[in-house]
C-alpha cells in the first residue's frame, strides 16, 4: 500500500459495511447483508474444529492487549462438569475509544452472532454483554436487537434445530472506568465492586462465578461471522502476517474529517489522513494517540508506523484501541496531560496502592506545573512517581497512567521546561476549539474576549 | 446536622410503603431471574430504585439488600463505587459535559464554563425548579462527534457553547427535545428504569435519530468512491456542519 493509493482501495468495510443501508440494526437489513450465514456454518462443525478454525484465522483482540482470540477459547477447558460463560467487554470508557459504541448502535446483531458463534465453541449456554451504563441509546438498540434475535430463533433452545442453546443477558454498567478491565469486570457482573482481581487464576479457569470464562471485546466478537462466512483465507489475506484483517480505526480531534474508518491492519496515520483530507486546515500534527490516552503519544515522526499490532509496539507504543485522537499545534501538552491523569486519579479503584497514591500525586504536581507555579525537579519527580506506578500497579490501569507522563516528558520536555521557565501556561485554549478557526475567519476576535473565554 | 453524625441519615433505613415495594419486588424479582446467581442483579436493582426515587436512598439500598439477602453495608459498598448513582436528589434532566482531554481541548471546557455560568449552578449541583442538574463527565466513547453533550445519556453531539445554552434553555422551557443520537428524551427516572434492564416500551423509540451521524459513516462513504470536505472532490458535506442523518 502506499500513501497515494486511493481511499476505495485502502478502506476495507466490514463491520461498517451496512450502516447507510435502510435501519441497518434491523434484523431485517442484517439479514440482506450474509447476516447469520456464519452461525449456520459454524453450527455444522465441531466446536473444537471451530476453535481451531478461529485460532488458524489469526484473529487478536480488539479491545487493546492483541491476545488471540481463537487461543482465548481454547484456554477454556472442556467435560469439567462446570457451566461455561461468554462475557462481552462492551465497558468501552478508554478515552479516545469510540469503535464499539457506534458499532453497537448501527449494527448490534453482528456481536449476537458472533456471540452465538462463540458460545456454541466453548460450550456455553449463558453469555452477557457488559455494556457501560451512560449509552442508552445504545442499550435500547441492543435490548431490540437480542428480542428479534430470540423471536428469530437465533437465541433460546435449540438454535435453528441444532440442539444448541443459549440466553443472553444484556447488563448495563454504572459507571466506572475500571470495569473494562476484565477481572473487574466479571466482580462487578458478580453485583460487586468493580476492583481487579489477582491473576492467576485467569478468568479461562476461573472467571464468571468462579467458572471458566471467556471475556472479549466486542470488535473481537463481532468479526467471527465475517471469518465463518467469507472464510479465514480471506481474513489473512487483509491485513499483516502476524496482525490478519479488518479493524476501525477512529479518527477524532483536530482532523478535517473525524469518524469511523475501517481498514486492513498495517495501514498508517499518514494514509488514513490523505484520504480523509488531513488535519485541520491551516494547522499540523503535534501529537496523537495509537490507541488511546493509556497509549505512549506519537509525534509527527511516527506517520508512517504500520499501525498493526507487531509494528506500533517496535514505535514504544502499543495499538491498543485504535483510537487515533489527533491534536495539533494549538494544543499545550501538558494542559492534555493533566487532563488524562486527572482521569486515571479519578477512576482508580484504589485497591493498590502505587495506583491510588501515585496518581493523586501526579495530579497535584502537573497542576502546579500547569499553572505556572511549578518547582525545580519537578519534572523529575513525575518520572519517579510514573516509573513507581507502571508494573507496579495490580492492573493496566496504573501502566496507562504512566503512558502519558513518560511519552510526553520524551517528546515534548522543553514544552513542560517553559512552563516552569515562564510561570505560566503558554497556550491560548480558546485556539484549540472546534471554533477557533471559524470565528477568525468571520471577524478577528479581541484578544480580551478571547481570554474570558479561556 | 450535628459534627459527629458525618451527614450519615439514621439507621435503619425506612422501609418504601407497602404498595411501592410490593410493585417494586415483581420487578426485582424478573431482574433477578436473568442471572445465574442472585448478587449479579445488584446493579440492575440500583438503577432500579434510582428509577422509583431519582437518586439511591437509603430506603432504596435497603430495599435492594433484601431482595438479594445482602447486608445494607454489603449494598452501600457498592452503591457508593459507581458514579452513576446518584446520593441525592438531582434535576429531571442530568447533563453531563465531557471534559476528558479530547472534548475538552476541542472546547468542552468552554461549554462547561458556560453553562455553569447560564445556570448559575456549579458542578453537580441541581437548578432551583429542580429541573436540571449537571456535572463535568469522563469520556463517553464519542470522540469523534467532539465536543460532546449528554443528557440523561443520550448523545448531543458537535456542541457549540450557543447550542449547549440553547438546549438547557428548552430543557427548563419543557420544550421537546430530541438528541443527536438516541430518542426524544425522558425523565431521569425513566432512563433510570431501561439500564436496570426494562426495555423502553415507548413506541418508536428505538427507530430514531438513524445509523449515526457523518463520523460513523465517513470512512464508509470513502470505500464507496465518495469524497469528504476537505478532501479533494469533495462531495459530502463535513461532518462538523451536519447533524446527524438516518
């Protein structure tokens, strides 16, 4: 692929194939669109053939860690006399992460499918979406969606005459961040507080009510039909030797076009912004995420990293959940930086201590930092306290906290330098609005207006 | 309040009248009965009683306990974890302005600003008619539509600070107000009622506002040989102008 080659080209539409066809979550539309013709074929195979089928189509988790999700299924042990679960990750709260919940709302049967598919490979009769509370529109679509699925057969006893049963049960969350980790996520399914739990023993032996389980993302699952109904050939064929096939990548921020872009993996930055007409008109890259804030940032000199699984971790960064949020240069780092820890602080569940104490610490030192009213050492203080947070933490929370802090002390240590040096922020917020641009273009705006709105 | 009672109300709580709690323990009693063990119902019932009162009591966690055979203790713990209960009562519509880096940056900061301004009130605090309450949220998993307005979780998406007054103005006015993405808006309370997991039974509601807006169909609309604003050939209009489509 090159960066010239034309969007039709380089765009693969899968998941997003039919989301301007008419109600694309209807049944109905899934229906015209090979909708559970991958669950009539994965119905007459064997489940462990399906297993292997899925493993052999080199399909990785979408939701960030990349862990195989055939291999996943296997982990699952077989004729132990214990119930099996099925828990959809659908918590997505990463900030920059915005794939599943717009997948969800315009096409949420292809995650019952695939659910379906999935159940049936590791022998499970009840599975669960764990859908973060604060999208109701996306809960109303899935609460239709799983009643036309049972309505049709699809759930229930005996799925189109196969024997196999299943039930879903849609659970919506409450509000934390953490539960999209997935140990926190089967104690808060649990009626629990959502707070990680130690592993081993992994949530394959013991997950669910202690029972083996299976916990994927949403892209994850609702990429098995295509794979079932196209065939794992095709699967390889888009993508990368060791990151196969389709996935969205989300473009947001101080981009021309922000949205939706589904394509093979490998592609990078540079070609999903020739195509999409670029950042912002009049302004350039300075920073942007691979895969949200828990990412190390990117600066300009990463355009071209192939952003596939293999190729942003050799760049010190991992894909993650392909959530590209671009920022340009009316953006003061360490303003975005605050930002992010503050949330980390915020959404820690406190159960271990270099999490809880670490990033409160670090929200106190950025803030002084930001203000102006920084110290010497500071910065290398923030370095300590990172480094004491990132695997040292109980779970990923606390690496992703650390992201942050070390890749932008990395790139942009003169920028938090002048903070201190200055004794003050030196970026105007007002310019890195949406509507910045638009009201210069009309009229100049008087500076002093421009700072009460700041 | 005296300086040793922590604003802690007295113990314990006070029962819901006979005839709420007979009508609320059918519903428990479903929401129980999707899952395998009893104690995974405990979110659901929450959002259940915030549903009966606007917020989470004392009487609605005791109420939960019961039905799952917990300790009121056991129920708070968990109640007091998720930010989406709410510890006393708020507005009829709760607005949340997402102030993570992204929103924020791209002016969510200003909208909040503002609004706090309009309204007069400050973070998580509640409009004197009781109307509105709001609160700065984390990211809500629209990035791509920044900045970002939710009220009573539905989707206002692309937000000018004009357009966030502008539709808090209608919200206090009673006037109909319908989301970007999502259905013409109800109630907290009854928001409250579809995440404890009863579909909403309104008619159409889940029919509205489409597919999502020009953001979810932008990379799309390119695999099909149309162009995008700003973008050479350009042929659709830009996302940040357009609201959102069937």
């Amino acid at each position: 692929m090159t960066a010239t080659e034309p969007a039709e080209k380089l765009l693969s539409p899968v998941l997003s194939a039919s989301w301007d066809d008419h109600r694309p979550w209807s049944l109905e539309t899934y229906h015209r669109h090979e909708g559970y013709q991958g669950l009539r074929k994965a119905l007459a195979m064997d489940p462990d053939a399906l297993i292997a089928l899925v493993k052999e189509s080199g399909l990785r988790g979408r939701g960030g860690a990349g862990f195989p999700t055939g291999l996943k299924w296997q982990f699952i042990p077989q004729n132990d006399g214990k119930p099996h679960y099925l828990v959809v990750n659908a918590d997505e709260s990463e900030p920059g992460t915005c794939k599943d919940i717009p997948l969800l709302f315009a096409n949420p049967h292809a995650l019952i499918e695939g659910m379906v598919i999935a159940s049936y490979a590791i022998r499970c009769e009840h599975a669960f979406i764990y859908l973060r509370g604060e999208v109701v529109p996306v809960l109303r679509r899935l609460h239709a969606a799983v009643a036309e699925a049972y309505q049709a057969g699809y759930l229930g006893r005996d799925i189109l005459g196969s024997g196999v049963d299943l039930d879903i049960t849609v659970h919506a969350g409450a509000g934390a961040y953490i539960c999209g980790e997935e140990t926190a996520l089967l104690d808060s399914l649990e009626g629990r507080r959502g707070q990680p739990r130690l592993r081993p023993p992994f949530p394959a032996i013991a997950g669910l009510y202690a029972c083996p389980t299976v916990v994927n993302n949403v892209e994850s699952i609702a990429s098995v039909p295509s794979i079932l109904a196209r065939g794992k050939e095709w699967f390889t064929s888009l993508g990368t030797e060791k990151s196969p096939g389709f996935t969205l990548y989300s473009l947001s921020g101080h981009v021309t076009n922000p949205g939706q872009y589904e394509a093979p993996l490998g592609v990078t930055l540079r070609q999903l912004l020739d195509i999409s007409g670029g950042v912002r008109s009049g302004h350039r890259l300075k920073f942007w995420t691979p895969g949200g804030s828990s990412t190390p940032m990117f600066t300009d000199e990463h355009l071209d990293v192939p952003l596939d699984y293999e190729g942003v971790g050799a760049a010190g960064s991992m894909l993650g959940t392909k959530a590209l949020q671009i920022f340009d240069e009316t953006t003061c780092v360490v303003r975005a930086v605050t930002r992010w820890t503050e949330f980390y602080a915020h959404e820690s569940c406190g159960k271990c201590t270099p999490c809880r104490e670490g990033t409160y610490w670090l929200v106190q030192l950025l803030k002084r930092i930001e203000a102006g009213a920084g110290e010497a050492g500071d910065l290398e203080k923030l370095l300590d306290i990172a480094d004491n947070i990132n695997g040292k933490s109980f779970c990923a929370l606390g690496d992703g906290a650390a992201s942050p802090i070390s890749s932008s002390l990395q790139y942009f240590r003169a920028e938090y330098e002048q903070h201190l040096a200055e004794r003050r922020c030196p970026f105007d917020p007002a310019a890195a609005t949406v509507w910045a641009d638009a009201k210069q273009a009309k009229a100049p705006q008087p500076a002093t207006e421009r700072e009460v709105h700041a | 309040m005296n300086s040793t009672d922590l604003g802690l109300p007295a113990l314990p709580a006070k029962p819901y009248p006979p005839e709420v709690h007979a009508r609320l323990a059918v519903d428990a009693k479903e929401l129980i009965a999707r899952y395998p063990q009893a104690r995974s119902a405990l979110l659901p019932l929450l959002h259940l009683v915030q549903a009966e009162e606007g917020f989470v009591s004392a009487t609605g966690i005791r109420f939960c306990a019961e039905q799952l055979e917990l300790t009121t203790a056991e129920a708070t713990a968990v109640a007091t974890f998720y930010t989406m209960y709410r510890r006393r009562p708020a507005g009829e519509y709760h607005v949340g302005v997402c102030t993570n880096t992204l929103c924020a940056v791209l002016g969510g900061d200003q909208i909040f600003e503002e609004l706090q301004e309009h309204l007069g009130i400050g973070n998580n605090e509640t409009t004197e008619d009781g109307k509105l309450s709001i609160e700065h949220i984390e990211c809500n998993a629209a990035c791509d539509y920044a900045p970002v307005v939710m009220v009573n979780w539905e989707f206002f998406d692309n937000q000018t600070p004009q357009s966030a007054k502008q539709l808090v103005d209608d919200l206090r006015a009673g006037a109909e107000v319908r989301p970007t993405r999502g259905a013409k808006l109800c109630s907290f309370k009854q928001t409250a009622r579809i995440l404890s997991g009863f579909p909403d039974t309104r008619e159409g509601a889940n029919e509205e506002s489409g597919a999502g807006g020009a953001p979810s169909l932008a990379g799309l609309r390119l695999a099909k040989g149309e162009s995008l604003p700003g973008a050479p050939g350009a042929r659709v209009v830009s996302p940040r102008a357009e609201g959102t489509e069937a």
